[in-house]
C-alpha cells in the first residue's frame, strides 16, 4: 500500500485538491482520496511531491510502428509532401523497426500513458504491445484510393485481424482517412466494422483534401497520380460530412483525428453522429501543415476533445504533455485542469475503458503521473515542465 500527496491533485472527477491524500493498493487500484484542506499532517509514511498528480494519460492516436522514421521525413512540406516521402522511404529504409517501437512504448510508459489508440498496418507492434503494461487498443487502418484494388485491401485487413487474435489482442477495422478511402472500399469497411466498440479516422487535416475530394485537384491530387492507374477518376466520396454519416460504421464511438481544417459548419452537422470524439495532435499538425485545428471552436461547440501524438514519423516526441504544453501556449485561455480532462477523462470515454482509467476515484486503476516544474502558484504549465509516472 502507498500514501502519495502533492502540492496539487487534479482528480478529474471534482474540485482540484491541496495536498489531498491518495491511498492506493500495490497493483495501482486507488483506494481512498482523503481532502485535507491543504494540511496532510505528518504522516510518516505519505510519500510527499512538490508537483501535480493527474491520472494516468491516454493516447487516442499513434502510429507506433511508425517510430522508426523518427526525423527522416521533412518538416513543413504540407500533406502531400508528407505523404510522398513517407511512401518514398517507409519500405526503403534500413533499420530495427521493432527495436524503435519498443523504445517508444516504454518512453510513453514511463511519462505515464496507460492507454493507447493505436493505428497498425501491419503486425510488427503485436509482440511488444503482448509484453506492454500499456494497454493497447489497435486500429487495423484500411486505405488504397484505387478502386479496382478495394477486395484486396480489405482482405490483407482481415488477414491482420486474424494475426491479431491469434495475440489475443483488443482491435478494430477502420478506415484511414476521407481522402485515401474510395467510396468501394468505405463499403466494405462498413461491412466488416459493423461491432466496433471504436472507429478514427485522418479528419481535414489539410486543406488540399478539401480540393481533391471535391473536384480531384490540387497537391494532393497530384501526389495520387503515382498510385492510380493513368485516366483514372478517383470513385471518392462526395464530402467530408457524408463519409462521417453515411460511410462509416454507427456502431461505438468514432474519433476524428486533427481537424485542421474544420469549420463550425462541420462541426454542427455531425452532431448528429453520437459518441464522437475530436482527436487533438498540435504538435503533428504544425509538423506537417504548420496550422493547429480551431481548438477554441471546437470546446465553445462542446465538442469531446481528446488527445494524440500521432507518430515520430511526424512528430519530434510521443509525448501527451508536450501535446497540452503546445495547446497551453497557443490557446492560454484553456486551463490546465481542462487540458488534463482531455488527455484523460475524456480519452477513457472515447476508448470504453472509463471503468479503470481516466479519474483518481477509489476503485480505478488510472495510473498516478506526477507534473513537475510547473508554475504551481497560476496552475499552468512551463517549458520545463514534464511528467514521469508514480503509479
């Protein structure tokens, strides 16, 4: 049994505490939060932090298997840029894949993430995520803008479902993004997705998708040359919304992942969707694109916002707070209590695990982090800042 404190508890399921006490059992199942007003008394055995204690974060996108392009693809190409190198080095690189894979997942563990979202491709991440105390939920993502190719695409996903289970691993088919998914193959995701408890998607996360899908033009456009057959009209959708309503599974909850590029108007017409969640990955998306999502837009809207890293293929770190610290500076009217819920609570919801994770409340499991070097007095975060886990 430990008795942990710090100068601030921010537990996710009520007020933010002053040196409360948690008392937790030796597998991590929060017994007890004790309020002590900001005095704990001398308890010999409370392990005392000058720091906050959030819980356990949560990662609603990454693409694990990716890690091993860390720093190989330029910054600040756009999209299609991103896109024509990745598929110009993803298969031509030497390099332990699985070793890169590894490192990541234990450097996601030790700074406290306890959930993860995680798209695969292909099976390279089943044997770590087997031997992980990282729980895994995997999305096994579907995507090939060639019609005439949509049967295959979808039975190499179901070949990887299978490997999958021999694994005895939690997953998911889902569809990558609006843009590289015909409306063929959308059908046959939907078909073989019709029990998902979790779907996500790639969401306006450039403009020049908005030009491709509505009139095949654009950068993008360009970039989809080289995998199309000459003279080919992509059978795409016919917007963003109906892929998102029409398209895509109804069943679970549904994670649309950057939003960049998202307008109130969207926003409005896909309330209609229940649990759905919008997927935050800052740092990403100035990577790439150089542009964050209208965050404000999406918390007046009452969106549920939850937060990724997306990969190192397109990120400098798999890091949640890095994540927030980027939302802090850019959007400093967000508190950091707000910023923890999306990171945690809202992350648990969006994943269907809010029965262990996502709150410091007795008889959860959530994973204790502690955030130090942060500005303690204003409780906001610091460049300094960083977080290492406790629990």
């Amino acid at each position: 049994m430990r008795l942990v404190s710090a100068q601030y508890v921010i537990t996710c399921c009520g007020p933010v505490l002053k040196r409360p006490v948690i008392t937790a059992d030796d597998d991590g199942t929060i017994i007890s939060i004790e309020d002590t007003g900001g005095d704990p008394g001398e308890k010999a055995i409370t392990e005392f932090y000058n720091g906050i204690i959030v819980p356990g974060f949560i990662n609603c996108h990454c693409h694990l298997e990716l890690s091993y392009l860390h720093k190989k693809i330029s910054p600040s190409t756009g999209l299609h840029g991103f896109l024509y190198e990745l598929d110009r080095i993803r298969y031509n690189i030497a390099g332990d894949e699985e070793k890169s894979a590894r490192k990541s997942d234990k450097s996601m563990y030790d700074e406290g993430v306890v959930l993860c979202a995680d798209i695969c491709n292909s099976s390279l991440t089943f044997q770590l995520k087997k031997e992980s105390p990282v729980r895994y939920i995997n999305l096994i993502e579907v995507f090939g803008i060639d019609h005439n190719k949509a049967q295959q695409r979808i039975e190499n996903a179901l070949l990887l479902a299978e490997t999958a289970e021999q694994y005895s691993l939690k997953y998911n088919i889902t569809p990558h993004s609006v843009y590289s998914v015909p409306v063929t193959l959308f059908r046959l995701i939907k078909k073989h997705s019709l029990n998902n408890t979790l779907t996500s998607i790639h969401f306006l996360e450039s403009e020049g998708e908005i030009s491709f899908i509505e009139s095949h033009s654009g950068p993008l456009f360009e970039v989809y040359r080289n995998f199309i057959p000459a003279g080919m009209t992509p059978l795409t959708v016919k917007d963003h919304i109906s892929a998102v309503l029409d398209e895509i599974t109804a069943s679970g909850h549904l994670i649309l992942v950057h939003n960049t590029f998202i307008e109130r108007e969207h926003i409005r017409a896909l309330k209609k969707r229940e649990n759905l969640h919008y997927c935050l990955c800052p740092n990403s998306n100035l990577y790439i694109e150089g542009k964050l999502p209208p965050v404000e837009l999406l918390a007046e809207e009452n969106c549920s916002i939850v937060i990724g890293t997306d990969s190192l293929s397109s990120n400098y770190e798999l890091s949640i707070l890095s994540e927030i610290k980027t939302l802090s500076v850019n959007f400093p009217s967000l508190s950091l209590e707000t910023l923890i819920k999306w990171a945690t609570l809202n992350g648990a919801a969006a994943l269907s695990e809010s029965e262990w994770a996502g709150s410091i409340e007795p008889g959860k499991k959530p994973g204790l982090v502690l955030i130090e070097n942060a500005d303690l007095q204003n409780l906001k975060l610091l460049p300094e800042s960083r977080a290492r886990r406790l629990l």
